[in-house]
C-alpha cells in the first residue's frame, strides 16, 4: 500500500504536479506553522474552531472535517489527518457495518426459530442499526481519529503553538489599539559616544560583533535543531499514517471476509 502510493506520488510528480501537496494529500501536515489557525483548533480537539465566527460556520467546519464521508472531499487543505487517512476510515466504518448487517440476518433468523421474549424483539430488531452499527461505528472513529493525530497534539503542545499564537495576537491589539489613539510616538534614538565604556572596550566594536557572532551562532544552533526535530516529526507522522492505512485496510478485509462467510451460511 505505502509502495503503491509513492508510485502514485511520483506520476503525479511527472505529470507537473507538486510533491508537497502530494505529500500533504497521503500523510497531512507535520508542522502547525503550514496549515491555518483554525486547522489547528480543530485538530486540537477545541470547540470553536473559527475564532469569532460564531456557532453555525463553526459546525460546518466542524462537519467538513470530521464526517467520514464529507472529509475526503471537503476537509481543510493540508488537515494533518490527511484524505488518504479518511478514504481508509471510510473503508473500514463500511466494512464494519456489511458485518455487523451480516450478524444482524443471523440474529433474526435466531429469533424466528426460537422461543424469543417479543417485548423485547423492538429493541433488537428495530434498534439494531443503531445501538450495533451507527454508535459502534462513532466509536471505531473517534478512538482512530485519536490515535491518527496524537503525534500532531504532541507537536503543537512541545511548540507552544497556541501559546505564541495568542501572544502574536496581544502584541497586535496592541499595536492597533495604541495607533488608532496615537499613542507610542517613537522617540528618537541615542547613539552612543565612541570611547566610553570599561577596560578601553568602547573604543572598538570587538565586544558588538562577538555579541553578533554569538547571537548568529546561537540561531543557527536553534535553526539546525529545529530543522531535526522537524525531520522527526515528519518521520513519526508518515510512520503513524502508514500504520493507521495498514490497520485500516487489515480490518477491511477482515470484516469483509467475515461478512462474505456470513452471507454464504
């Protein structure tokens, strides 16, 4: 499955498109800075998704992204649980319910040929579809769901996204709140005089440049360690896509099989 898709990746490659959002359709974002801020909201798991939008745009949101059906074809671009990841759940939700319809037809055959409590026949016969299909099968999605993004939560909260989001958020209110009352006039800088300072230090810029060189080499330290936790987490989030498509596609098959054998009995 995983060499079939990188197949695909790569005609789609050859016939002009992009891999990155090739990349984005198969395994989904492994960083919040490359999707929008209410992508990452929602996978959070917080309620209001769209901030100030209000409660309907926030259900239809909400709808796109979490409906098994709706989701493949109208979740946000670059969702970190991707549409191939979606397509899979699908897969498996609907083999689930062919089984379950499959012991559904044994059951009432079971019930025909057997002396069965009739006060209670509405509740298995009628309800059956829903206490052992639709909420078996909202459960087999939310506990999948969780398990698909968990690698994701553990990188918004390692990154305090959230966190300098809402201070981004601050320090712009601010700005805005102190430009429309014209406050914060800029006040005109200080230089300072050449030859003050400790030891003979302020006569040369020996201690401002080694104060530049170590500001640089400690943001190319930051730099390279970030770019190699983002290799890891880039690396975890396609190991926890590949696992999540092959448990997805394993359980199709078997519920699949199980169905078929229960149709031919």
């Amino acid at each position: 499955l995983v060499g079939s898709l990188d197949l695909l990746g790569n005609v789609y490659e050859a016939c002009g498109g992009d891999r990155k959002d090739w990349s984005l359709f198969v395994v989904g974002a492994d960083k919040p800075d490359a999707v929008p801020e209410q992508c990452n909201r929602e996978a959070a798991g917080k309620m209001e998704a769209m901030r100030g939008q209000g409660p309907w745009p926030n259900f239809v949101y909400h709808l796109r992204n979490n409906h098994p059906v709706f989701g493949v074809f109208c979740c946000e671009h670059g969702h970190p649980f991707s549409p191939v990841e979606r397509m899979g759940l699908l897969v498996l939700l609907l083999s689930f319910a062919y089984f379950m319809a499959g012991l559904k037809v044994k059951f009432v055959d079971y019930t025909k040929h057997t002396h069965w409590n009739d006060q209670w026949d509405w509740l298995w016969i009628d309800c059956y579809s829903l206490l052992c299909i639709t909420l078996p099968s909202m459960v087999l999605q939310t506990m999948l769901k969780y398990f698909a993004l968990l690698n994701y939560k553990y990188v918004l909260n390692k990154y305090s996204y959230f966190a300098k989001v809402r201070d981004q958020r601050c320090r712009s209110f601010a700005r805005q709140f102190c430009a429309d009352r014209g406050l914060g006039i800029e006040r005109p800088r200080t230089h300072r005089q050449q030859g003050t300072g400790f030891g003979g230090f302020g006569d040369c810029d020996c201690l401002e440049k080694c104060c530049k060189l170590f500001c640089k080499l400690s943001d190319a330290c930051k730099a390279c360690n970030n770019s190699c936790e983002d290799g890891k987490a880039q690396a975890v989030n396609s190991l926890f896509a590949s696992l999540f498509a092959g448990l997805a596609f394993a359980g199709s098959c078997v519920f699949v099989v199980l169905g078929i054998r229960l149709d031919m009995d």
